[in-house]
C-alpha cells in the first residue's frame, strides 16, 4: 500500500533506568537511529528533567524522530515519523538496544493514505 508517510511509535519496556537518565547518551542514540534509517538531521532540542527523565526531538529533512523517558518505571515512548521511503526501523532498533528494553512494543501508522482506502492503517507488534 503506497501512503506518503510512515509513523512508528514505540514502547520500550524493563530498559536501563541509568541509561534512559543519561542526556548525552540518549541524545547520541536518537542521531545514531537517524544515521541508520539514513535520515538528514536539520535541528535539534533536547532536555533533561529534574529530578529524572529526558525528552527530545530531532527534526529531520524527512520529518522527526522524538524520545521521552521515565527512568523510575524502567519506560521509554519514542516517535519516529518518516515521509517517502525512509524506513524508520533501524532508529528504532539502535535506541532500544541502547537503552537494554527487554520488551518493546512497536505500532505502525500508515500515514497519507489515498482517500478510500480507509485513512489511518494500523498494525502493532511486539518486537522485530
């Protein structure tokens, strides 16, 4: 099914807590993600809360890929957004086993469907 835009948002579950606490090292999952699904970085911002947690988002030429963890609860939420053929997968693959998730759950929204087919196209998975 052809659809202008692929949307991957991801659970990461049982992950590191000090992984998902460590702003530099989050921040060089979600560009090392980028840098396998082959996306072009245009900006950036990133944030670390107190007492725990980080957020982020990297805006990308193909659209944006974002982070937001809860190290108290060993949880990560991440969305990656890719227009075209950009495959978000692999981002997505890096940062999980970055932060050690032993469970993750992925959901696949099938953006800019062709009008009549449906609009949002939904398929959910866990793991690869």
């Amino acid at each position: 099914m052809e659809t202008l835009a692929k949307h991957l948002l991801v659970e990461l579950h049982d992950c590191d807590a000090a992984l998902l606490d460590d702003l530099p090292h989050m921040t060089a999952l979600l560009k090392a993600g980028a840098a396998a699904a082959r996306a072009t970085i245009v900006g950036e911002a990133f944030h670390r809360y107190a007492p725990h947690g980080v957020t982020g988002v990297l805006v990308l030429e193909e659209s944006h890929f974002s982070v937001h963890t809860w190290p108290e609860a060993s949880y990560a939420a991440l969305d990656f957004y890719t227009c075209g053929s950009l495959d978000p997968e692999p981002a997505a693959r890096i940062v999980a086993e970055g932060v050690k998730a032993q469970a993750v759950t992925l959901l696949e929204v099938a953006r800019g469907l062709p009008r009549g087919e449906g609009g949002i196209s939904l398929a959910r998975r866990s793991a690869w």
